[in-house]
C-alpha cells in the first residue's frame, strides 16, 4: 500500500472517529464498520480494475472531504435521537469528550500564534528585518487568535464565535495552502468543536442566539 | 439540504433507482459501495458519491421505511477476510415512492419546476 493510500484510508477513519463520537457505542460501530466496509470495497475495486494507487487515494480524500458536512449534520441528528433515547448519559460524555477536544484545539490553534509571533519578533533568517515578514507575521498572528478567541466565544456568543473559528481556520489554510490537505481537515474539525461547544449550551434552540440561559 | 415534506433529494432517488435495478439483476440486496458504484457508473460521474452524503441519505431513507437493512454474519466476512457488510433492500414503500416521483418528474418539467421529486 502506497504511503498516500495509507494516509487516505487512515484520515478517513480519523474523522469517522472524531465525528462518531459520543454516540450510543452500536450507533458508532456501525457507522465505523460501514466505512471501513466502503474503504476496504473500494480498494479492491481499484486492484481488480488496476487503477493506479495514487488516483484511488485521492478519490477516497475527496469522498472525504465532499462529504464532511453531511457528516456533520448526520452527527447532530444522530446525537439528538442517542440524547432522546439515552437520557443524560450522553450528554455527560459528550461533555467530557469536548471539553479534552477544546483543550486540544486551542493548543493547535496556539500554533499559527506563536509562528506569526516568531515571525515578527524574531531576529534570524532570510526575512529578517523585512516589512513582509512582519505583515504575513502579523496576519498569522491573528489568524491563530480568531481561532482561538472563536473557540473560547463559542458558548457564550455561538454565531460569532463559530465565524471567528471558519474565518480563521480559511485564513491558515490559505496562508499555507501547499499544506491544505491538513490545514482543511483541522479547520473543519475546529469548527465542528466550536459547534458541539455552542450546542452544549442549548444553542440554537435557545433562540437568542447569544448568552446562555441561566439553567443551560 | 432543505427540501418541501414530501419530496425525495436526487440522491435519494438515485439510490432506490439503484437498489431496484440491482433486484432485477437478481441481487436484491446491496451495501453502500455498491451505491456509490452504481451511480457513479450510471450518471458517467467522475467521482463516487461522498461517505457522508450515501450513509446519510441511506440512513434517512431507512428511517422514512423506504429502505431496510440487516449486517450479514461476521463468520462470512472473516472467513472472506473482508470487513462485514451493512446490506440493504427497498421496501415496497420504497419502491412506490420512486414510482409516484419518476410519474411527477415530467409534471414538474412541464410546470417549469425544478425536477423535484414527490413522494406518498
């Protein structure tokens, strides 16, 4: 198997993990063995027709990402059925899951920061003292904090906060797009964490779209 | 996608058109692959439907009872040494959705709507 077919077949189930989780454990094994059923059929398809190892590694990563926001809006109705049918269990480990998933964005979202922070008031390397360094610094710089800010906002003031997250996430992914099949992956999965942040206060059925209610 | 109660997505219609098609073959039940496959082959698509558009519109036609779906035993998927498959069939409500939405498609045409599609 080539390295970019492992890599394929690896981030598809990556996500298929992330987006499962905190669902009813028969929920999440089925909907990991029907991918993993796709995967494993659509390899073989492609050793049985000869296709070349490269094309079906990228078919698969664009099955992927075409299909993220499917998936995201699968997971919040399967959610809100687990939640109905499973009480307040689900919402505990939800809870429990987001909040390690939150810690974990912010340290990834801390990354553009201290780059764009280097950049600018570091002293070595090709671009020292230069004005570009210190606009692209800059801009880095705030990409990260949108993201990071977006992430911490996202419970109180969920709409902006969730903007904040997509913009920053589509500023990184651009300001390095040669490395875009992990910045748009990690953009997506930042703003599926502020959502699930921004759910867990009752949003959007809270309808005021800002401040939580006392009893979320 | 937000659509009208009542109506079936492309894709939806798609995959019933599908399953039918494979009953008539003779193999009357069928698992996601074989969807996106069948589509992909039919339409001269350049790529397979997306994971998360077929398992979720599989998912939504199960729950509207147009489709049905049973996991085949592990000891055949081990002894194949292959992943277990989720297989799948259309129900007859399935079968008479796709009925009366392939009857509304010309009405709609000649109505100048876009070619949505109805179901019972």
């Amino acid at each position: 198997m080539s390295s970019l077919l492992w890599f394929a077949i690896a981030l598809t189930r990556a996500w298929t993990a992330t987006y499962t989780r905190g669902l009813t454990a028969d929920l999440r094994r089925e909907r990991r063995d029907e991918i993993d059923c796709d995967l494993w059929e659509h390899q073989r398809l492609a050793d049985l027709q000869r296709t070349p190892v490269s094309g079906t590694a990228i078919e698969i990563l664009l099955r992927l990402f075409f299909g993220m926001p499917e998936d995201i809006l699968w997971r919040f109705e399967a959610g809100s059925q687990s939640a109905i049918g499973k009480g307040t269990q689900v919402n505990e480990s939800e809870s429990v899951l987001i909040r390690g998933l939150s810690v974990v964005a912010i340290i990834v979202a801390a990354l553009p920061v201290a780059m764009g922070l280097s950049a600018v008031f570091g002293v070595n390397g090709e671009w020292a003292g230069t004005w570009e360094r210190t606009i692209y610094g800059g801009l880095w710089a705030s990409s990260g904090v949108a993201i990071v800010a977006g992430l911490i906002l996202s419970k109180t003031r969920p709409i902006l906060g969730i903007t904040m997250v997509v913009v920053g996430s589509i500023a990184v992914s651009a300001f390095w797009y040669w490395v875009a099949i992990f910045t748009v992956p990690i953009g997506i999965a930042l703003t599926l964490i502020a959502f699930f942040r921004a759910r867990q206060t009752g949003w959007p059925h809270r309808g005021d779209g800002g401040l939580p209610s006392a009893t979320a | 996608m937000r659509r009208k109660k009542g109506t079936l997505l492309p894709i939806e219609t798609s995959i019933l058109q599908a399953g039918i098609e494979f009953a008539v073959r003779g193999a009357a039940r069928f698992h996601g692959f074989m969807i996106a496959k069948e589509i992909k082959d039919r339409d001269g698509a350049k790529l397979l439907t997306a994971h998360g558009t077929l398992y979720k519109a599989l998912d939504r036609l199960q729950r509207a009872g147009m489709l049905e779906s049973d996991w085949e035993d592990p000891l055949v998927a081990a002894q194949e040494g292959r992943p277990r498959r989720r297989l799948y069939h259309v129900t007859a409500a399935g079968e008479a959705a796709l009925v009366k939405a392939l009857e509304a498609v010309p009405k709609r045409a000649s109505a100048g709507q876009r070619p949505g599609i109805v179901t019972p």
